[in-house]
C-alpha cells in the first residue's frame, strides 16, 4: 500500500459504505467476504419487491426494495430507475458516508498474474486517497505507486495534484461491451492484466463502468446520478457511461463472471448508440452561465440545455428534464444526512418562490434558500462546507417540514405563510441567525417547564416571526420556529455566531 498503513484502510470502514444493486441471492458476498465484512452494505434490490433476496450472515447491511424507495420518496420515486442497475443511485441517495464503493453481483475476486487474490476496495481507497493529476499526463501512469514518481519534465508546480473523486476499476473474463460487439465477438474474454493506475485527462470523456466504482461524495455530490433508465424508458445500459471529474482508472480488476444477453442488451442500447453521435457533442461544447455558482444552478441550468438542444431528438429528452428542472434532484453529502428517513423526508435545496403562494412551486430556484438560510456557504464545487440538513418544503404532503398557515385576508383572498423549525443542540436560547429581532412576547407552554419567546424582524416592513423553545425532553436543544421569508439582507456582524449553529443545526419536524 506504499504510504498508505493499513490502519488508515480499517479507519475508512466508518466513512465507507458498499453499494450493490440486485435482482438475486447475494452468495457472490462469500467470496468478497475477507474485504467487505468490516463495512457497511446497502443493497438495493430491483424488480418485483415480493421476492426475498439472500444475504450471508455475518455482514451489516441495509436492503431496500422498491416498496421502500416509493415510501421514502414519495411522488419523487419516479426519479429511481426501475428494472436497471441505476437502481443504484438510491444507496447514493441514502448512504451517509463519505465514500462510496458500488460493485454488481456478477463480479468476483479476481487474481493477480502472481495467483494473488486482488483486495479491490483496498484499491479503490488507495486511489481515492491519493491525489489526480488531470491537467499534465505523466507516462509512468501513477506517480504515486510505490517506487514510481513524475517523470522528467513534469512541471514542480503541478505535481502535489488534485483531489481525487473517482476510482474507475476494471475486470477480467467478460468484457464490458456494448450489444452489437457481443454479437460479433460472443467468445471474446478479457486476460490482459495491466499493472497501471492512470488520471482521465481534463475535459476527456470516457465510458465509465459503474459496476467496479468508488466515489467520493463530498466532491461528487448530486453529479453521480445516473439519469432514468430501464422500465418505462426507451433506453437502457447508458445509465454510467460518460464522467468528466478527476477520475483514475486501471486497478483494481473484478471478475466479470456473468455474460449478459447480447439480444436483449440490443434492444435496450439501441437508441444510444445513435443517440450518443449527438449527445457527445453537446457535452463537449456545453457552457454554463457564469451565475451558475453552485450545484443546483448548474444542475438545473444542464437541464434546460438538455431540453433545449437534445429534446429535438427525442421525446425522453424533455423527460429526463424533469426531476432536474422540475424536482431539483438534489442530496448534500453530509455525516448527519437523513437521519429522519422514517418519516419519508426527502433531502431537496428548493424553496418556494414567495411565501404568497397558496400551494408550493417546485420549480423554484434553489437560490431562494438564501431568503431563509443566508449563511449557507458553498465551496468550489458548489457544495456545502456544513454539516447541515434542509429537506424540501412541500406543504401539507408526506413527512413536510413546511407547514401552509392561513394568513390574513387581503383582497378576499386568504394569504399562506410559510413556517421553518430547527433543533439546535446549544447552551443559549437566543440564536444568532443573521438577523435582529424584537421580543414582543412570552407564554407558558403545556407540558413544558420552559417558555416559547416570540420575536419579530425588526428590519421595515419584513413580516417574519420567530418562536424560541427549549425542549423539556432535552434541555441542551432549543426550537426555532421561522414564520415567513425575509426580503432582505441580513446582518453582515453576524456571520461568525451563524456559521457555529450550522455546524450543529438539525431539521425538526414541526
């Protein structure tokens, strides 16, 4: 392992978790027993829900089933490819580690030249950890393999390299091809072993195979969605083909043992295969606005390019739109992320528009979070730096956080406030949130040996309200109630207060 001791692996058992889509028996774990046992599995079981899916003893693992999907998702499932292995974005979805490794229940252990069996996610952490080097190719693949460095020429300034986000592994046996070159080569099997690690150069596109992947989510984020296929889609198999991050490929090798069906793969791809010749083009040439500062911007900015340039081809086009633009399909990679799933709570970056609207838009511009939560701050990446959880306001519906209140009636017509609750763990009541308040009252609640404070904005003509609680239950965490949607900046002495609540802020579900 180099640099790399073998405690810092054992440690990465906390902040990584398996992924593994399915449709059978999970025997193949036996094989991968030795390596995966001290992690975490989340399984992802696809097709008819009523089937009971095998799982050796011994592992700690999640199974979710479609059932389960559509339970904690909501009118948002759909967003879920169904009858495909891009079923697995939902371990994506839900995992709360740091890093991802997903691999398919046809891939075994694969063997070195040597007979040696080959510890890929060992590999694959190996490569995460050490850094890309995406903007100057090195000839002697990885520079930082033991006994390799950067070749003569290689300029000092670049060699510390960048962060690296994707861990692309390869296999041996049955190759990964597309339909057409199955059929023409139907005994062809992969035997080159190649010792090589190497960085995808910047800008090149790749087919990327995700049934030997790992991940870093922190840098990833909402990009390592594989978009709708399978059931009810005109095209399958395209799900984890195209990556443009700092990504390294070669080792590890798995062993490809399952041959898919080369006729049944044909009807799936297709549609790709032509579809690709325009579909390559539009990524190379995208750009996207300067505005678009964060991930949710160019999210729903690639989304209206998608419908706008590639919609002409073909009607999924303007589909695949959707849960970009329409359900801002977007998870934040964080320790505390969605610890409330019981409650069928869906982590979203969508605000309503305005706090007048009788029912919530949500095609609302995930800018509009900062109407409500202005000291969320954004890294390069568009990611947020805090340990935070925000789930999507949709009124009165499944597990809402947002509650719709009547307001009062203006032209004879009922207003609709929009209503926000936190839990902070904190030794204060009064929270520094960016804003000043004015306390114009003060009850004694029911069951409660602590009084709810009430506050208004002080700024003109802002209407929001605040309530402030102690938890009788806990008495380290305060309730803060928001009533409204400030129109205006906050207070600019506040940021170093506010910054110390998002470190610990958790959504309560009022």
């Amino acid at each position: 392992m180099g640099s790399l001791k073998m405690a810092q692996l054992r440690d990465l058992k906390d902040e990584l978790d398996i992924v593994i889509p399915t449709i059978r028996n999970l025997d193949f774990l036996e094989m991968w027993r030795p390596f995966f046992q001290p992690y975490h599995l989340i399984i992802v079981q696809d097709g008819d829900p009523s089937n009971t899916i095998g799982v050796p003893e011994g592992f700690d693992y999640e199974l979710y089933n479609r059932n389960d999907v559509n339970r904690i998702l909501g009118p948002k499932a759909s967003c879920i490819s169904f009858k495909d292995s891009a079923c697995r974005c939902f371990g994506f979805l839900v995992s709360k580690k740091k890093y991802i490794f997903t691999i398919d229940d046809d891939c075994f252990v694969a063997k070195e030249p040597s007979g040696k069996e080959i510890n890929a996610l060992e590999q694959h952490i190996r490569n995460l950890l050490t850094p890309s080097t995406p903007l100057f190719f090195n000839t002697l693949y990885d520079p930082f393999a033991n006994g390799s460095d950067f070749v003569r020429g290689y300029p000092f300034s670049l060699r510390e390299g960048l962060p690296t986000a994707i861990s692309h592994g390869l296999w041996l046996n049955i190759p990964d091809y597309d339909a057409l070159t199955q059929l023409v080569k139907p005994r062809e099997r992969n035997t080159r072993y190649v010792d090589a690690v190497m960085t995808v150069p910047k800008g090149t596109l790749f087919p990327m195979c995700g049934m030997n992947l790992a991940f870093d989510r922190e840098l990833i984020g909402p990009a390592m969605y594989f978009g709708l296929m399978g059931d009810g889609q005109p095209i399958g198999r395209y799900d984890d083909m195209w990556a443009g991050w700092c990504a390294k490929t070669g080792l590890p090798y798995i062993w490809h043992s399952k041959a898919s069906n080369p006729f049944v793969n044909l009807k799936k791809e297709y549609k790709g295969i032509y579809w690709q010749e325009d579909i390559i083009p539009f990524f190379q040439s995208i750009a996207l606005r300067e505005e678009c500062t964060s991930v949710q911007d160019c999210y729903i900015e690639l989304a209206n390019k998608v419908k706008e340039r590639l919609g002409p081809i073909d009607p999924y086009f303007e589909k695949l739109g959707m849960p970009c633009n329409v359900l801002n399909f977007v998870y934040v990679p964080t320790r505390v992320f969605f610890t409330e799933m019981e409650h069928n709570q869906i982590l979203f970056l969508a605000l309503p528009k305005s706090s007048d609207s009788a029912s919530p838009n949500l095609s609302s511009n995930p800018s509009n979070i900062s109407q409500v939560f202005p000291r969320f701050h954004f890294d390069s990446a568009g990611l947020m730096k805090k340990e935070a959880k925000i789930y999507q306001h949709c009124g009165t519906s499944y597990g809402s956080v947002d509650k719709m209140k009547p307001g009062k009636k203006e032209g004879g017509k009922e207003t609709k406030k929009h209503k926000y609750a936190f839990q902070t763990r904190s030794q204060v009541d009064i929270l520094d949130d960016g804003y000043r308040w004015r306390k114009y009252g003060q009850k004694t609640v029911k069951n409660s040996k602590f009084p709810r404070s009430y506050y208004r904005c002080t700024h003109q003509g802002c209407i929001v309200k605040k309530q402030v609680q102690r938890l009788s239950k806990d008495e380290e965490i305060v309730v803060t109630t928001y009533e409204g949607i400030h129109s205006h900046p906050t207070d600019e002495t506040s940021a170093e207060n506010f910054d110390q609540i998002l470190r610990h802020l958790q959504t309560y579900n009022a």
